[in-house]
C-alpha cells in the first residue's frame, strides 16, 4: 500500500520502522526520518532550512506523493560536535547552539518513538525551563499528573522567587525570556525555532497521535494564563509559534490534497473504479482528516490563548499576538480569513499603546495588498473604515503614516468615498514631513494619477500629454488655496517625489506662455503654475520649499550633487529662450511676478555665455529692472534685488559687468525719485510715492550701501514732522469714535470698531514710548516725547474703568499695566528735568503750549486724580517731585494735594512714599559721588519737601489731620530704623518738619518709641552714622518743651483776633486751576473751601483746552517774574515756600 503520511520539508518518516539511536557519525540520520541508512554520511540542513511557515517543502514529492531522490543538503557538524551534544541538554542548546536544534529534534523524535514518556518529560522541563523554572517531572506519573496542580506549583513558585529578590536572595525562577546576557540573545528566535522544527519532525506521526502535542498545549495554554508575566511571555511565544507551524503542514498537506484531487479525477476520466481510484480515494479522505485534526488544534490554542492574551496588560504579548493573526490570515485564510478572527485585528486598531496600532494596522495592510482578499473583507471594512481614517490623524507618527498607506490600499479597491476622504487632505499641511509624505503620495495615487492611458509608453507624444493630464489636475488641487503660497508649497512638496510632470519643465513653461490649447490655464491657474514652477525648480536643485525644523546644511553625495547639477542645466536650458517671454506677460502681475523672477536664481547662468544667449540675459535683467520700479510690494521688490545681487556675483565676464552698471542705474534712478517725492510732499503732494520709493530704497539698503549724505538729514526731518501729529490725528479719530456712541444702547459693530481703534493706538504709543530715549542736549530737537506722553495720558483718562463701571460701555473701560505705568513715567521724569532754560530757548514754536514739561505734569496729575492709573504708584512720584522743577511745577502738584485730600483717604501713606522716592534718589546720589552730605541739593530737595508737605498741615489742618500726621512720624521712624543706621538721615531729611506739627504728648510718645529702637545699640561705635538719631532726640526734646510752654499758656481764656480778616494776597499769573490762589503754606488749606463743582468742570474739560489755558497763565508768569526781578523788590514772597 502506497504511503499516505505527510512528508516533512526536510525528511520522510517512515513510522512503521523502528526508531534506533542516532549514531555518532558525521551527521547521521535517524530511521525516522526517512533517510537512506546506507547515506549515513549526510546531515540535515539547520533550523533555517527546517523551519517555515511558507509550505515550500511541496517540492519534496513527485506527482504521485512520492519522496524526490535528491535532496540539498549543507554539511553540519562534525561527528565530534554531535557526540558531545549527547551530553547536553535541550534548554542549554537552545540557549547557546541553535545550529544543533534539528538534530536535537531527531533524537528527540527518536526517543518518543522508543519511550514516549520520558521524552514527553524531556519537552515538558524545556517549557518549564524556558519559563525559567526549576521543576521535576516523574516519568512514571506524566499521564495522571493533572496540568492544572502542576501550573499552580509553578506560579507559587515565582511568587516565592519574587518575595526572596525582593529579600535580596536568588529564587528559584530565572528570566531568560528578557536577560540582556549577551549568550542569550537569540533565546527567544531559538526557543521558537525548536517548536517549528518540533512540529514539522512530527508531521507524520507524534503529531496526530493526540498525545503529545495534546499535552504540550495543554500545559502552554495553562501557562500562558498565569500572574507571572515572563510564563506568559514564554508560554505566549510557544503557543503562536505552535500555530505558525501547524499552518505550514497544513499548507503542505493542502499542497497534497489538490494534488491526489487532479490525479483522482483524472484517472475517474479513465475508469470509474479500480485499485488506483480506490487508493486515490483513500489518500484523499485521509489528508482531509489530517487537515481537519490540524485545524482543530489551531482553534484550541486560539480560543486558549489568543483570545485571552491579545488584550493582556503587557503590550509586548499583545503585539506579538496582532503581528502572529496577520500571518495566519495571510498564510491560512481559508481558516482564518473570516470575521470571526478579523475582528480582533479591527478592535486592536483602538489599542492605548501605539506599538499595538502600528501592528495592526501593517497586518491589515498585509491582507488588503492580496486582491482575493478584498471581497472577504467587505463588512469587515464597512464596519472600521471609520477607525482607520481616524488613525491617520494619530498622536503617534508611525501610526499615522501606516494608516495612510492602508487607506491608499482602501481607494485602490475603491471602499472609500471621496466624501471619507476630506479629512485626510488637511493633513497635507501637517507638521512631520512623514506623513505629509504619506498623504501625498495618497492624493498623487488617488486624484492624479487615475484613469491615465499610456502613461508607461515610451512615445514621446504620450508623454507630454500625460504631464499635461497630471498638471491639470494638480491645479485644480490647488485652486483650493489661491490665496496661501504657504499651503500650495506644502502640497507641492508632498507630492513632487511622485509627480513626474512636476519636472516637465517645457511643458509648464508652454501652459503659462499659452502654447497648450487642450487645457485652459486660468488666471488662478497661472498663477498657481508659476508658484509650482518655482518651488518644483527648488526641489530639483536641492533647495527646501516648506519650513523645517532641522535648519543644518544638508550634506550631498557626489551622485547627488551630480544630479542636482543636472536639474539645473536642464531647468537653464528649458528657461533660455521662453524666460524673457514669461517676464514680458506677467511683469504687471504681483502675484506671479516674485516667484518668476525668483526662478532666475536657480539657473545656471554660465550656460548663458556658453550657447551664446547673452541677449536674452541682457534682456531678463532690462525686464526686472522695469518690474522693480513697477511694483511697491515688499515680495516683488525682493525678489527683483535678489535676482540683481545673484548675477552681479555669479554671472560670467560681460554679463556680471552689465548687470552691476544695471543695478548701478537702479541706485541712481531710486534717488532721484526719492528726493523728488521728498519735495513733492513738502508742498503738499501725495505721499504714496515718497513711500512706495523709500520700500524700494529700504530692499536695496538691505543689500547695499547707498551712499548719499543729503538723503539722511531729509529722511530725518520727515520723520520728526510726520509722526507727531500722526498720533495726534489717530487720537482725535478715537475720541470722536467714542463721541459718535449712543451711551444708552451702543452698537457691538461701533463697539467693535473703537475698541479696533484704541488698541491699534495703544499699541502705537507703547511702541515709541518704549523705544523713546530723549538725549539732554537733544531734547528740544522733537515733540515727540511730549505728544507721546500727553496722548498717552489723555487715552488713559478717557477710558479709564471708572468712568464706564456699570453702564452699558463698560466693555471700554480700561487699566494699564504696572510695568507700562512705569515706562510712562520715566519719559515724564526725563521731560520734567528739561531746564527752564532750554524750554524758553523754544518758547516760540508752533504749539508750544501744548507740548511742554507743565503740559506733561498736568496729564499725569489728571491720571492721579481720576484713578486711571495706580493712584499709588504715580501719586508718590508726582508729589516727590514738589520742590523740583520752578514754582509753575510746584503749583500743578499743590492742586494735586489739595484734590487728593478731598477723594482719598491715602495721603499720609503718599505723602511718605513722596518722600522716601526723594530720600531714594539723595541716596543714589550719595553712592555717585562716594561721600555723605547733608548740604547737597538732593538732600536740601528732600529736606525742602518735608516741609511743603508739613505745611499742608498748618493752622486748623493740624487739629483736623493730627492722625494722619502721627501716621507719617511713625512710619517715618520705622523706614529710618530698617538696617540702621543706614537711612538714619531720613529722619532729619523728612519726620522732623512733620513732628513740629504735632501736640506735646504725641511727641513724648514719639520720644519714648524712638529711644525703646536703640537702647540696646551702642551708637558710639558709629558716631557718624547714628549722629541723625542724636540730632532727631534733641529736637523731640525741645519741640516738647516748647509745645507744653505754649500749651501752658494757651491754659487761659482764648482771645479772639480783633479788625478785619488778614487779606489774603494772590499773583493773577499763577491761577492755573481757575481761581486757586498760593499764599504760602495755608495756601492749599484755603482751596479746600472751594467748590467740588469747578473741580468737576476741570476734569472733563478735554485736553487741548486745559493744555493751552495752564501755558497762557505760565507765559503770563514768566512775565511778571522777569519784571520783578528788573524792578520790583519785597514782592517775591508771593510766590509761595
């Protein structure tokens, strides 16, 4: 009878013989494996040889299922080698010679045919070894030792092992599986390779005989359930591997089944019965039963494993279980070809770990690039197709571009609409270059490339139309951003690697110059075709399109670099003749025009003198220099100095002479227009060509130097002019915006539009202010300090929070910033130390009345007053400033007092931030020049302003504000004793003018809280230093004295002031704040008694107003002082301390 076993790709069993020992020859076969005995001298191959999933072991039988005589065979080891390994054990060759595994195999094999047991133990202490366990099997109770007693055993057994490592001690269980040992780091393709080689050593016989492999699976399955994660890993790794094998014999034994099914129905074709048809028959039904106790294997270990282990928590277990499904489907899909095992590979598509996405989706790939796959597909697409479109949008990189090359296999068996696909073109704009990559190849595949005819034909003809096709509709990709160069650069760059008409240059040359009638080329599309042209000829020439986060020089090869020299003769030769023309027909179009000229910049401009075409380079160089001074915008003005600075350096002999003599002319013809823009605006012209001319000049400035000292000191006096009255006019447009309003129902469009207004002002005057640095020698030069600071203010005042607070305008309200509050007031300060000198040597100028250094301190007073800046901040710098710059100074800061007394409650906590900003800058001054003065101006200011602000105090105020005064003595002291005695001084400088205004017992308190700070120093150590402390103690001694003389003698009846009211004397020139006179201290106690109402009526007067009212009243001053001075005498003490 003929045999029907199946045939190992590397040898034929023969079961019906008995097994013998291997014997120790070079190389000797087993009997089992169906070698001729006399050969002996042969071995077989390795385990690359033996082991295979592809079924290529078919070509082991003849038609008839009968062995081939001849067989390739490698020489293996030597006898010596072989009788060694006699000694060895299977988990130490699979742990250091994978070369000996087959030939392990065949003893193995060998050894269960003669005693089944002991070599179903000897592969059963493998897998346990292989787990890293130490355990003993019995031979005699292998078959009633039950799987699961001896699973449990081994799980206590690693928990044992984890809790002695953690000890510190060495368990019982080893991980071979993970070891980084360099002996073991093929452990894993080893141990996968003896299963593999198992399999197929067994395929006819152990195999089907329901025991062994029906125990090993047993055990695998149960281990692959386990806690420990390295029995899972194991035991996962032999479970995949057992199927990947079983799926080869089952290919092999498919292979065979076909084979015996053409032999049957041809000898049927002979006779319909007979010994040859009965014995094909036979063979035939048992292959069937083969293949079908192989399947049901397969499902165990799937339903036993897989499906337990594909969602395990480790995300290695579950990539190697997506990755193993992919090849089974692909390998056996008659199996697995199904929904019932495809949907793991769809639910996995939404796996946390992106390692896990990127595998299924490859093994997805894998099934959909095999077209007879396709239609069993069909509802497994229709259900995910959804997942898959989302995960070319993925977090993960990798992820996204193995997504999109499995959607691009989706269009191809046309199961994505185009609806479907509308996401996926936005990604063409994505970030990383990969998957822009990806999609682009996507759109050339799907929208370019369809339905075109011949585009592999060698015709020349079919060629261009080709290109012309694939032009076409690159464009109509483009016209969806006419717009945005940025988006269609990005398109192009995706798709360049794969477009071949992108380097089609005569034809896209012959689309923009009209030369191709079966396409109609738009103005979008010229446009568009232009800026393809351009950024096609950058690519070619190595050049980078789109922005890049690696900015390093890109490094070539030398075939690289040939090629690009290539591109570039080609793009110089193609451009040669039609560049002129091309120029000719856009020169008025700006949006085509900057990337035409550009294109001049890739070429090869020594092929110019070599084909003698130096015409049509004089010729280009004429048509950008016309364009240069055809255009105003920054893109076409750039590019036409670029494309003269690249041919006055590149060109060759005549030609860089000629194209520098034209970038000379450029200069020269530049000037002449800008200086006559210069006067035309002067007499009143437009100024659209004085700016138009000064972008020109600016491009080419950036290039070169443009000598020419009179344009300098032209350029400047514009500027002082312009800006000045520029913000002026831009404030006036605001605040008539903010007049046209209805305050009761206000429009969000006119909301909109003033809230546009202010912030482009705001933003304006921040800009200058910031950048403004006013020079002493300079600072009369220019106004625009003064209109900055004023405009400034009055914006601020004019939206302050305040004013809108609950009311339908609130949205307008509005508080600067700390930080530009200080920047504010730093160019006040700068203003405010101009001398009266310098000031008056300008009195005469236009508008001098409102751009002077009163004009500044009255804004920012106003601020102050109506809380629209920090009110804390600007307060104390503006009143430190009280006995600083003049009398007219002196008496915008004394209305300020006397406005603040009545609105906050705050002024002791001022008045001593006034003076510690003063008692500051004393200090500064003192570390300047290195010595301690109390004679300087900075602390005779600082001394001066202690007592103008006492004064406020005097008369009734004294009685009316005595807390306020106890307020600023006490904090006083504590500022003065912080790190004392540094700042001891400021006791002289500041609380002493204060203490004079206090009552006897205040002052004893004061005296007792002052000598309580020191009675535990010795101030003899530091005489200097603590001098100021003795000083202070000595005047509280004799203002007590004489306060409780005075109080004594105020202890009779109070008599009152006989005659008329002491008349109180006012100076006509110094009522700046309508009516306020300035009588000495009592002055500002006088002006509490005034109306609230004039005071409201001054805070709403607009700016222009109060400006020029206060400099009338100033020049009024001026004058009568310089005639006191020539001729008055005893008339000066009106002008207040």
């Amino acid at each position: 009878m003929e045999n029907t076993g199946v045939t190992s790709e590397a040898s034929v069993r023969r079961p019906q013989k008995k097994a013998r020992v291997l014997e120790h020859s070079d190389g000797g076969p087993s009997k089992s494996s169906g070698s001729n005995p006399e050969k002996n001298d042969r071995i077989p191959a390795d385990v690359e040889q033996l082991s295979g999933d592809d079924g290529d072991g078919d070509w082991l039988f003849d038609g008839a299922g009968n062995r081939s005589p001849k067989l390739r065979r490698k020489r293996g080891p030597s006898a010596k080698v072989v009788g060694a390994m006699e000694d060895w054990r299977l988990i130490e060759i699979i742990k250091y010679n994978s070369k000996l595994i087959p030939y392990a195999v065949k003893r193995l094999v060998e050894q269960y045919e003669a005693d089944p047991k002991s070599a179903m133990v000897d592969i059963l202490m493998l897998l346990f070894e292989a787990c890293g366990a130490k355990y003993q099997f019995h031979v005699d109770t292998i078959e009633s030792t039950d799987v699961d007693n001896v699973v449990v055993k081994l799980v206590e057994l690693a928990n044992a092992c984890f809790r002695l490592n953690l000890c510190g001690y060495k368990g019982e269980v080893e991980d071979l599986y993970t070891s980084k040992r360099k002996e073991l780091k093929n452990f894993k393709e080893n141990l996968a390779s003896f299963w593999d080689t198992l399999v197929l050593e067994c395929q006819n016989g152990p195999l089907f005989d329901n025991i062994l492999f029906e125990k090993c699976m047993d055990y695998v399955i149960a281990l692959s359930c386990t806690p420990p994660r390295i029995y899972r890993y194991v035991a996962t790794l032999v479970g995949l591997q057992l199927v990947t094998s079983l799926i080869a014999v089952a290919k092999i034994l498919a292979g065979q089944r076909e084979t015996t099914q053409r032999q049957l129905n041809a000898e049927k074709k002979k006779r319909s019965d007979g010994p040859r048809v009965e014995s094909l028959n036979k063979r035939l039904t048992q292959t069937h039963k083969m293949i079908s106790v192989i399947e049901e294997m397969m499902r165990k270990l799937f339903q036993g494993l897989f499906m337990h282990r594909y969602r395990d928590v480790d995300s290695d277990i579950r990539v190697s279980c997506i990755r193993s499904l992919g090849i089974w489907i692909l390998s056996y899909p008659s199996l697995f070809l199904q929904d019932l095992y495809l949907k793991y590979l769809g639910w996995t598509l939404n796996d946390k770990i992106a390692a896990v996405r990127k595998t299924s989706v490859l093994s997805l790939q894998n099934l959909y690039e095999v077209d007879d796959n396709v239609p069993s597909l069909g509802l497994f697409t229709e259900r995910f197709c959804n997942r898959m479109i989302e995960l070319a949008d993925d977090i993960d990189i990798s992820v996204a571009v193995s997504a999109i090359g499995l959607l691009k296999l989706l269009l191809r068996h046309q199961l994505l609409t185009d609806e479907e696909l509308g996401p996926l073109y936005d990604l063409l704009v994505d970030e990383p270059p990969m998957i822009r990559r990806a999609i682009g190849e996507l759109v050339y595949d799907h929208l370019i490339a369809q339905n075109v005819k011949g585009s592999s034909s060698s015709s020349k003809g079919e060629d261009d139309k080709t290109s012309e096709v694939h032009l076409g509709r690159m464009l109509q990709i483009l016209r969806e951003f006419p717009d945005d160069p940025i988006l269609s650069a990005y398109v192009i760059d995706d798709v360049w690697d794969d477009m071949k008409a992108m380097k089609d240059w005569k034809c896209m040359i012959s689309m923009l110059l009209d030369e191709t009638p079966a396409i109609e080329v738009t103005d979008v599309d010229a446009t568009n075709l232009v800026r393809l042209l351009n950024a096609s000829a950058k690519k070619a020439v190595g050049e980078k399109i789109v922005p890049s986060t690696d900015n390093r020089k890109p490094h070539y090869t030398k075939a690289q670099k040939e090629a690009i020299d290539n591109n570039r003769r080609e793009i110089t030769a193609a451009l040669m003749k039609s560049y002129p023309q091309l120029l000719q027909k856009y020169i008025a179009d700006k949006a085509k025009l900057p990337s035409l000229v550009e294109i001049l910049l890739l070429l090869n401009l020594e092929l110019y003198s070599l084909k003698r075409r130096e015409q049509s380079f004089k010729s280009v160089l004429d048509l950008i220099a016309e364009a240069f001074f055809k255009h105003g915008e920054e893109d076409a003005l750039k590019s036409c100095i670029k494309a003269f600075s690249f041919c006055s350096t590149e060109s060759q002999a005549d030609l860089r002479d000629y194209a520098q003599n034209k970038l000379k002319d450029i200069e020269n013809e530049l000037l002449d227009k800008l200086k006559a823009a210069i006067k035309a605006v002067k007499v009143g012209d437009d100024e659209y060509s004085l700016l138009v001319n000064l972008k020109r000049l600016y491009e080419l400035q950036l290039k070169k130097n443009v000598v020419n000292e009179d344009l300098y000191d032209d350029l400047a006096g514009i500027l002082r002019d312009v800006l000045g009255f520029v913000l002026l006019n831009m404030y006036l447009q605001v605040a008539w915006s903010l007049c046209s309003i209805d305050s009761e129902n206000p429009s969000e469009v006119s909301l909109t539009v003033l809230l546009s207004k202010r912030t482009n002002l705001f933003e304006q005057l921040e800009h200058i202010m910031y950048s403004l640095v006013v020079v002493h020698e300079e600072r009369r030069r220019t106004v625009l300090p003064f209109r900055v600071s004023i405009i400034l203010a009055e914006m601020w005042n004019l939206f302050r929070k305040s004013k809108y607070a609950s009311t339908t305008l609130e949205s307008l309200g509005y508080y600067p910033d700390f930080s530009t509050v200080e920047k504010f007031w730093k160019l006040c300060q700068q203003i405010l130390n101009i001398s009266d000198e310098t000031e008056e040597e300008y009195a005469n100028e236009e508008y001098i009345e409102e751009t002077n250094k009163d004009a500044v301190l009255l804004a920012a007073s106003k601020l102050v007053i109506n809380n629209a800046v920090s009110r804390d901040y600007l307060g104390p710098e503006i009143i430190s400033h009280f006995v600083m710059h003049g009398t007219s100074t002196s008496e915008i800061i004394k209305h300020l007092i006397t406005v603040l007394k009545k609105t906050s409650n705050d002024i002791p906590q001022m008045f001593l931030e006034a003076m510690k900003r003063a008692y500051q800058r004393h200090m500064e001054e003192q570390l300047k020049s290195n010595y301690v003065t109390v004679t300087g101006k900075s602390f005779t200011d600082c001394v001066e302003l202690a007592k103008r602000l006492s004064g406020t105090f005097s008369g009734v105020a004294r009685s009316k504000f005595r807390l306020d005064i106890l307020k600023i003595v006490k904090d006083g002291i504590s500022y003065a004793f912080v790190d004392a005695p540094k700042q001891l001084s400021f006791l002289e400088a500041a609380v002493i003018p204060f203490v004079s205004k206090l009552a006897a017992s205040d002052i004893l308190d004061i005296l007792k809280d002052v000598k309580r700070r020191a009675e535990n120093v010795n101030s003899y150590e530091n005489p200097s230093g603590w001098r100021p402390y003795h000083t202070f103690i000595e005047h509280l001694h004799e203002r007590y004295a004489k306060n409780e003389a005075m109080q004594d003698e105020g202890d009779g009846t109070a008599v009152r002031r006989r005659g008329r009211p002491r008349k109180v004397r006012n100076l006509e020139g110094k009522k700046l704040f309508h009516g306020e006179g300035s009588s000495g201290e009592d002055s500002i106690s006088i002006t509490e008694q005034n109306s609230q109402d004039d005071d409201d009526e001054e805070e709403q007067q607009p700016l222009i107003h109060s400006i020029k009212t206060s400099a009338s009243k100033l020049k009024a001053l001026r004058i009568t002082q310089q005639q006191e001075a020539r001729g008055q005498t005893g008339t000066s003490s009106a002008a207040g301390n």
